[in-house]
C-alpha cells in the first residue's frame, strides 16, 4: 500500500475514534465552499459503464454526495440517500454518489452501492472534476435547477439526516401533481 494512502486510512481512523463524524483525506487545508456559486464541472464514469455529465441535468436539483468505501460515515449515509432519491425522483430530483475511491478500490465502491439505487460514479477517470481531491469525506452538494450550489452539507456539523437534507433540497424541488 502507498504511503499517501496508509496516511488518509490512518487519519481516517483518528476522526472516526475522536468522533468528529468526518473523514479527513487531505491536511492542513480549509474546505473550499461553494455556496452560491455555479457547480462545477463533472463528468466521470459511472459504476454501470457509462458517462454522468452534471452540465446535462441543468433543469434537475442534483443531490452530489461525495463518498468513499473505506469512509464509515460515508457507507452510513448511502442508503438514507437512495430513499431519499426514491421518494423525490418523480419531483426532478437527480442523485450522484461520486467515489473518491482509487481505481484499484472501484469494485469496493460497487459493492459499497449494490443493490442500492444510486447513481455511483467515480472521480477517478473523470475526464471534468471541479470535486477532486475534497479535505473532508462525506460531503453533500444540492445544486438547483439553474446550475448554482444552494447548499454544502458538511461533516462535523452531525450525521446527514434525512430531515437535514429535505431542509436544503425541498424548496428546490418542483412538487409533483396529484391525479383529480
């Protein structure tokens, strides 16, 4: 195993038993916040074969959870993700689980996500990341209709909740019609 990678597991491990909740994958550097800025560029593989491009879902909200197989907090989050994307999907709602993940731990992530119903996608290979190399792991981006990051859902600010993220994403969120 690479030096680098034992250091992030090792950090990783240090959060977890401090119990921050976070996971940190890079030292010394303050988060980079997006709030209220046009998202980044993105288009990386996904978990299936195929390519997500986040400029494409102009028009959806786009929950972007940035996760990791070896991240327990991030594995914690992934099935209150899918749910969520279930219940909301009808209303233009659009999920991406992007693996931080190396390329030699991308069949970790997908067992990570199996049977779940997630759009997983991976940094690693992406061919546009604004994303790449985050300090902290999880952390959840809600970008609105119009392209622009409405909210930052960090770690260390408690587990993402289901009603923490109906907070930020609701208003977003164009209300399906009920049949007469």
């Amino acid at each position: 195993m690479h030096r680098p990678v034992v250091a992030a597991r090792f950090r990783a491990c240090i959060a977890l038993l401090l119990g921050l909740g976070a996971v940190s994958i890079a030292s010394g550097a303050a988060h980079r916040s997006l709030l209220g800025r046009e998202a980044p560029p993105l288009v990386a593989p996904t978990t299936r074969g195929a390519t997500i491009d986040l400029s494409a879902l102009r028009g959806h909200v786009v929950v972007l959870n940035l996760w990791a197989s070896w991240c327990p907090p991030c594995r914690d989050e992934l099935p209150m993700l899918a749910n969520f994307q279930a219940a909301h999907r009808g209303d233009g709602l659009v999920l991406i689980a992007l693996s931080a993940d190396r390329h030699r731990d991308r069949e970790d992530a997908r067992r990570a996500i199996a049977g779940l119903d997630l759009t997983g996608a991976f940094m690693d290979g992406a061919s546009a990341n604004g994303y790449a190399n985050p300090e902290v792991l999880p952390i959840t981006y809600v970008i609105g209709p119009d392209g622009i990051v409405q909210a930052e859902l960090l770690p260390g600010r408690g587990v993402l909740t289901e009603s923490v993220l109906t907070a930020a994403v609701a208003p977003l969120l164009r209300p399906t019609t009920a049949a007469p």
